[in-house]
C-alpha cells in the first residue's frame, strides 16, 4: 500500500497546536479554494467532515470519519470518496518548550477504473506535496502571529 509522509516545525507549544486543530473553523483556513466544505464536527472520535473537491468542473465528493482523537493528534480515514482507501494519521509532538513538529502520515490505495485513474492525477505525491505545503505553510501563520 502507498504512503505519503510530510512534516513541518511550528513556532508554537505543542497544546496550541492541538487547540487550533480541534477549532471547527480550522479546516476553512486550511483549505484551498477548490475545496468546498459541506460538513465539520467538532475534532472527536467519530466526528463527520464531508466536502467537495473541485478540479476544473469535476466535483470529487468525500467524507472522512475521525478517530483517536487526543492531545498529540487524531486519523481521519475516508469514508466515501475517489480512493479504495485514505488512512491520514496527524501528529503533534514538542520539539522544545514553544516548537512543535507536525507530522502527517497517509496510507492510500487507489481504485481500479477510473476512479483509479482520477486518484493517482488528483491525489498522487505531487498533488499532495503542494497541498501539504500549503497547509503547512497557513498553520505556521495562524499559530506564530
């Protein structure tokens, strides 16, 4: 099974980290403008979040269930959506007093057919590695002022 793992240091203890991921309004910051958000619970185990993600005219729908939801971290796995599977596990760990790394981790499979083929263009290692910079780059942001 295919992995994606991507990391970044944040000029912020490790509580605030888990505060701001736990605030519902989070996921909007931390979303491209191509992602339109139907549905976010507030962060806890079994929480819903159910969006649409636009590419040009094709909506790809998806809803992620989350759980192990705690201090260091949560997982959302998909639920419905364009891959056979999506395990993203997220991490927060101190690296000092006022730094702390966050680490994402997904396992993913993709379909057969083209549900298939649209999941390795829109959610293959380039798709992601933009993404992931994105996100990285709006939590630094909103967490170091």
């Amino acid at each position: 099974m295919p992995s994606f793992d991507y990391a970044f240091e944040v000029d912020a203890p490790v509580e605030a980290v888990a505060a701001f991921h736990e605030d519902t309004r989070v996921l909007r910051r931390l979303t491209p403008a191509y992602v339109r958000i139907h549905r976010f619970d507030p962060l806890a185990d079994g929480a819903v979040a159910e969006f649409t993600v636009w590419f040009g005219p094709i909506p790809i729908r998806w809803r992620a269930l989350h759980r192990d939801v705690g201090p260091n971290g949560f997982t959302d796995t998909q639920d419905e959506g364009p891959l056979e599977s999506w395990v993203h596990t997220h991490r927060f760990t101190a690296t000092g007093e006022s730094t702390t790394r966050v680490t994402e981790h997904i396992e993913y499979e993709y379909a057969s057919g083209w549900d298939g083929v649209f999941g390795r263009l829109f959610f293959g290692p380039p798709a992601l590695r933009i993404l992931f910079a994105y996100r990285s780059l709006r939590t630094r942001r909103a967490l170091s002022g």
